[in-house]
C-alpha cells in the first residue's frame, strides 16, 4: 500500500492551478480555492488506478483533510 | 437470421454555441483552459428557445434523406424515436414526425425513453424489427434538448450537456456505410435511477412544491432540472464498462486486437480517458469527438461515426467497438463490422 506522503503527491498533482498551495496531509482541501466537483472525480479516478479502491463521493465529502481521506482509501 | 445494416448516420447540431469563454465569463473561477484540458470540450450548441427535440429531429433526418439517396421517405416502414425531452408527455413525438417528414401512413412509429445509452438500445429494436420481418427500412432518429432542463446556475452540466439530433438509417440490405449490426451485450441497474434524474414533469411530482437543491460543489439545480450525481455516474462506468467490453468481445468471438477502433458514449474526456485506460485500449483506436458539440445524449456516437466516415477513417472490412451507458443505469453495447 501506498504511504501516506505518496497519497499527498498524488493528490496534488490533480490540481492545475494550485501552484502556490503547500500540499500537506493536514491541509484541509475542500479550502484550496481550485477545488471543485471535477477535482472530485480526478481523485476518485486517481485512487481507483493507484489503490485499486472505489471511493464514493460521500466519503470525500466527509473528509476535510488529505490524511482523513487517506485513512478512508486504505481502510 | 435476417442480417442488419447501418447505412448511413447524419446529424443536426443546432445554431447557438456556447464556447468555453462564455461560460468563464458567468463563472470565473471555471477557467477555459480547465474547461477545455479536464471535459475535452470547447463548444456545446444550444436549441433555440422555440426549437425542440422534434424540429431537430426532422432537421437530421431530412440530412440524411439528402445526403443518401439509396433510400427514400416512402421506404421507410418503422420510426424510431429516441428522447427524454419529448415535445409533449403524449402524443408520442414519432407519430408527430411521421407527419412532419411525410413518412407513409404504413409506417410503424414509437418513442423511446434511454439517454446516453439509447443510440444502442435502438439499434437492438431495429435489428429486432428486421430479423423479425417487420420492417426492411427502420428509421432510428436520436434527439435531446438537454439544455432546457438544466439550471443555469448548474456550471457543471452545463459544460458538459450540448443539443444535437442524429438520424440512422438500418435496412436490411447492405449499401452506404453497409456496417452490419453484430451481436450485442446489454445491462440496467435502476438502483442508480436518483444518481442522473429529472423529477419535475413526470406524474409523481405534478403536484409538488419545486425543491432547490444545492450540491457540496456549489451547483445549484431544482427538482424540474437535471440533477446528476457526478461521483457515482464515474464509479458505475468505472465499474461496469469494463466488464461490458471484454464480454461483447466474447458474444463476437473476437479479441481487443481484432477491433480497429472503439466508440464510446461521448461522457466527457476525463472520464473516457480513465475508462481507455483500464480497459487498455490503444489511444490511436479510441475515437473522442465532441470538442465541437459537447455530450449530446443519444446522438454522441452517431456524431463520431459520421464524422470519421466524413473523413474516410473507417475502413471497409474494420470492426468498430461502440459502447453507450448512463442515465438509468442502463448500458449496451456491440461491435459494427464495415
């Protein structure tokens, strides 16, 4: 499985006009000004191809952080 | 059995365009660059205020009627007519087309309510109304004017969703396109009937007050527009177009490398490039066309092969892959041997 920290790369490379943000794993993403429904999908495509896992979109909606995210895509 | 035909596709796109410039210009943090690069589309067209799914139709069927000549109106004994956005709840839009088109009173005339799998489904109602005798001539017309229900404070739908109408003529001889209709694979899943609905209009809310609805991404809608749960429409083609694939493939006793190129429901780019991906399919043989015209339900297949036999891409002798599924859930598919 994946680390944590290869999750937060993989989730900020989603992004196109988020240069100026710091991807942590505590960073709350729903924050970032860039992040909208196709950012969504973009992760749920991202963690289906590298963690071969189905996340649906209430569990992005209940995460706020990379990390929470993560512990939900490793569970 | 009786074999079956595609011999030829026109299609009407109607005059008003919204680019991608426009729509950045309502809501500016939707830029056009990331417009363009994540859905693959630059500019959708819109019906015109008095302009419905019907008028398109006799628009992309008189297209056809021009453009191949093999046929004629009196020939046609069987109307097809595929839409979700009909002119009225009744009469039946075929039956008005019948008329409009000057179809002969012989003809056999029905609608049908599939979206983005609906081009398929027809091909299997055609296909059945030839093996069967019923008809030589099935004329398969495709419309929706999406447009009209979706909210236009609904930035997502409305970047994907384009209006268009597409006419296919099947006949049981083969000329034109002369694409034989092979077998096919189909599926539906109504659980995920919430996950892309339109309430308002049907029985069940004719009395209801009309509910707003605000998703977590900010795009508003009510309970008479379109309301699509993007996620989950990701995670049932992610899950089940696959599968669909490989098992098409297998009702044809053919292989991935036997087919020259494959033709999916035009969704939006990013979902289709997921779905190449997974399924492994070569980038030269997956076909995208709608940078020009958007995802038009019903037609977007259509639009791809007219297009690609427009500029000679498909080969006498090629099997071409095409594959719809959405709204429902409901998915089809099957393999057109040129």
């Amino acid at each position: 499985m994946k680390s944590l920290q290869k999750f937060t790369e993989l989730f900020a490379e989603q992004f196109d006009e988020s240069e100026d943000v710091v991807f942590e794993p505590t960073t709350i993403f729903k924050d970032i000004d860039e992040w909208d429904s196709m950012i969504a999908l973009s992760i749920i495509a991202m963690v289906d191809d590298e963690f071969d896992k189905t996340i649906n979109g209430d569990i992005i909606k209940n995460a706020n952080t990379i990390e929470e995210l993560y512990n939900k895509v490793i569970e | 059995m009786k074999k079956s035909y595609i011999n030829h596709i026109s299609y009407y796109l109607p005059e008003k365009v919204v680019t991608n410039e426009s729509l950045s210009k309502e809501f500016p943090d939707w830029s056009v660059k990331k417009i363009a690069s994540k859905i693959g589309i630059d500019q959708r067209h819109i019906a015109a205020s008095d302009e419905f799914s019907s008028d398109m139709g006799v628009k992309a069927a008189e297209t056809l009627f021009n453009e191949y000549t093999h046929v004629s109106k009196s020939d046609i004994d069987f109307l097809l007519f595929c839409t979700q956005s009909p002119d009225y709840i009744l009469p039946t839009t075929a039956c008005i087309l019948q008329d409009r088109l000057g179809l002969s009173k012989s003809t056999g005339a029905l609608d049908f309510n599939l979206g983005c799998s609906g081009f398929i489904y027809g091909l299997t109602l055609a296909k059945g109304l030839i093996a069967s005798g019923v008809a030589k001539n099935v004329l398969l017309i495709c419309a929706e004017t999406y447009s009209k229900f979706i909210n236009k404070n609904d930035k997502g739908n409305r970047s994907i969703f384009g209006d268009a109408a597409s006419a296919t003529l099947v006949s049981d001889d083969k000329n034109g396109y002369g694409a034989e209709i092979l077998n096919f694979k189909l599926g539906t899943d109504g659980s995920g009937a919430e996950n892309l609905i339109v309430k308002g209009g049907g029985m069940r809310y004719r009395d209801s007050e009309i509910e707003t609805y605000v998703d977590s991404y900010g795009n508003e809608a009510t309970s008479n527009d379109l309301i699509m749960n993007g996620p989950e429409i990701f995670n049932f083609t992610s899950k089940n177009i696959p599968g669909l694939v490989m098992d098409t493939l297998k009702e044809n006793n053919l292989n991935q490398d036997d087919i020259d190129s494959y033709i999916f429901h035009q969704a939006n780019a990013y979902m289709l490039n997921h779905l190449r991906k997974k399924i492994k399919i070569d980038k030269e043989k997956f076909k995208l066309k709608m940078n020009f015209c958007g995802n038009t339900v019903s037609s977007t297949i259509q639009i791809v092969i007219a297009e690609l036999m427009k500029d000679s891409e498909i080969k006498e002798g090629a099997h071409v892959l095409i594959a719809g599924f959405g709204v429902g859930y409901s998915w089809g598919a099957t393999i057109l041997k040129f």
